[in-house]
C-alpha cells in the first residue's frame, strides 16, 4: 500500500472512530495502519540521519 493510500485509510478509520466507533476488525486494522505508517516514518529519518555529513568540527572549549 503506497503512503498516500495509507494514510487516507487511517483518516477514514479516525474520523469513523470519532463518529461511531470501530469494529474490532477496524480496531485492527488502525492499529496495524499505524504501525506500518510510523515504521515508515522511522525509517525515513533514519536514512536522512546516516546520511549526514559533518563539514565543520565543533570548536574547542577552553
């Protein structure tokens, strides 16, 4: 499932949650919405951090 696609479903779920309530299906189905879509977040930050370059040294304190 492309983010896009993913997060409009977990809108879906939220906003059928807020209203009405979720099934325990729904239930879970969020819950493991959430899970991929925050391990996808994780794994951005991480590559943007192992990707960065230190270009000046921090100066020295005396």
């Amino acid at each position: 499932m492309d983010i896009n696609a993913m997060i409009k479903r977990i809108n879906e779920l939220a906003h059928k949650k807020k209203n009405t309530g979720l099934t325990p299906e729904e239930l879970a189905e969020q819950q493991e919405l959430y899970k991929l879509y925050l391990g996808n977040i994780r794994g951005q930050l991480k590559s943007q951090l192992d990707n960065i370059t230190v270009v000046d040294e921090p100066p020295v304190k005396h």
